[in-house]
C-alpha cells in the first residue's frame, strides 16, 4: 500500500498522528503540508521537508523509534552501487526503498522511509531475490541517494560520449 494514495489508510493516518504527537510538527503544520501535499503530490514527509517545518535526521530519528529500527544517513555510508544499479531508479522512488549493500548474514540492508511491515520485506525480498533487512530514512534521503546513483552512472559514461577530436 502506498502511503500516498490513501489518506485514510490505517498506514497515512498512523504517520500523520506520529508527526504530531512526537512533536514533529503542530497540527496546523501538518493541515497545511497535507493541502500541499494535494497540490503537488509529493510524499507528506518531502513536503514537511521542503518547507523547512522538519530536518531529515529528526524524522529519521522519530520514524526510527517508532519502529523500533536503528537510522541512517544515505550521505554517509557505504551504498554498494553494483546492487543499486541492478535495478530500476524508478522502482525506488515509487516503492520508497533503497537496496544499500549485501550484508554477512546473506541479507541485503534495505533503507525505506514507509512502515516496513512483513508484506513490504516480502515484496522487496521477490524484487531483489534476497532477504531483506530495513533502516529507516527520509523520502527526502531516498530521492538524493537516486540521484547520487544517476549522476555516477552519467559520470561513469562520458569518456565514451565524448567524440573523438
């Protein structure tokens, strides 16, 4: 289910109630950022973001109690870009997950900034063929990590874009 589709789905009205009763944002903040939300349709967290009302890492670190799953910061740490680049960007910007690397246990650590309950992991895990282990981002982490992903591959090709002189 995606959190976007359904305002009344039991997973958009537990994140809404979530922003709110961990301080995130006022009520009135969030009344607002859900018409923006309307408007543009970008993701409620993207829009809570963008307007400055919430820094990535405080949502991180809120969803990530919530959870109970430790944070990360896509920025910072090792994204294995062999296991990204199997799949389509389009896949994670959609889904709201991000394959970061292959794990010692045979897992691949998955960030997601939507609840990951037992279905998702099981749709990820058929996606990817691979168990799947979560920590917790901000939509907002997953779109830069795409980007990152798109501008090294684009990088990666120029000396043979490049014509000869």
């Amino acid at each position: 289910m995606d959190l976007e589709s359904d305002e009344t789905s039991p997973e958009f009205v537990a994140f809404d109630v979530l922003l709110v009763e961990s301080g995130l944002v006022s009520g009135e903040q969030l009344s607002r950022a859900q018409a923006e939300r309307v408007r543009s349709g970008a993701a409620i967290d993207t829009v809570l973001v963008s307007q400055g009302l919430v820094q990535p890492a405080a949502l991180r670190a809120v969803l990530a109690r919530a959870w109970n799953l430790p944070a990360l910061n896509l920025a910072r740490t090792h994204v294995d870009h062999q296991l990204v680049d199997q799949w389509p960007d389009e896949i994670y910007l959609s889904e709201n997950w991000f394959p970061v690397r292959d794990q010692a246990n045979g897992t691949v650590l998955v960030a997601t900034s939507r609840v990951p309950d037992a279905l998702k992991a099981k749709r990820i895990a058929a996606v990817i063929d691979c168990p799947v282990e979560f920590v917790v981002v901000a939509t907002v982490d997953i779109s830069a990590a795409v980007a990152r992903a798109v501008k090294r591959r684009t990088r990666a090709r120029r000396p043979f874009l490049r014509r000869p002189t």
